[in-house]
C-alpha cells in the first residue's frame, strides 16, 4: 500500500525538485555560455551572432527547467505520492 502523502511533504518535495532543476539548468546554460564566449574569441564571431546564441541560451535555460518540471510533477502523481526524500 502507497504511503499518503500530506500537504506539507507534498511542497517539501516541490521546493526540492525544483531546487535541483535550477542547478542542473545553471550548469548546462553557464557551459554554453562560456562555449559562446570562446568561439566569439578564437573564431571572431560577430557580436550579432553571439548575442542570437546568447538568446537561444537563455530559451533552453527556460525549456530545461519547465520540460523537467513537467517530468517530474507527472512522475509524482503517475507513482502515486510515494515519498522517496525524507525531509
């Protein structure tokens, strides 16, 4: 039988997946980023051209957080609340 989940539990495991999300988007769009930054310096990109891959950077910051929050809520209504991290 599935543990019931209370209300408070339920924003605790939010709060902490969406906390994790941001860290993990942090990374990959700061990696980008600095990915940017190089190739502007060593290919003499022009600045129109990094500032367009600067926006679309920041667009897939964006869709990383919301497509792994959508994962991630329905993964927890799909297994029924069960409360994997105990606070």
């Amino acid at each position: 039988m599935a543990e019931q989940c209370t209300f408070k539990q339920f924003v605790k495991r939010i709060l902490y997946k969406i906390s994790g999300l941001k860290v993990l988007s942090f990374f990959i769009c700061v990696l980008a980023v600095y990915g940017i930054v190089l190739f502007h310096k060593w290919l003499a990109l022009s600045d129109s051209i990094a500032l367009k891959a600067l926006q679309v950077i920041e667009v897939l910051g964006v869709v990383l957080i919301s497509g792994k929050a959508i994962q991630n809520i329905a993964g927890f209504f799909r297994k029924g609340g069960s409360n994997e991290t105990e606070f």
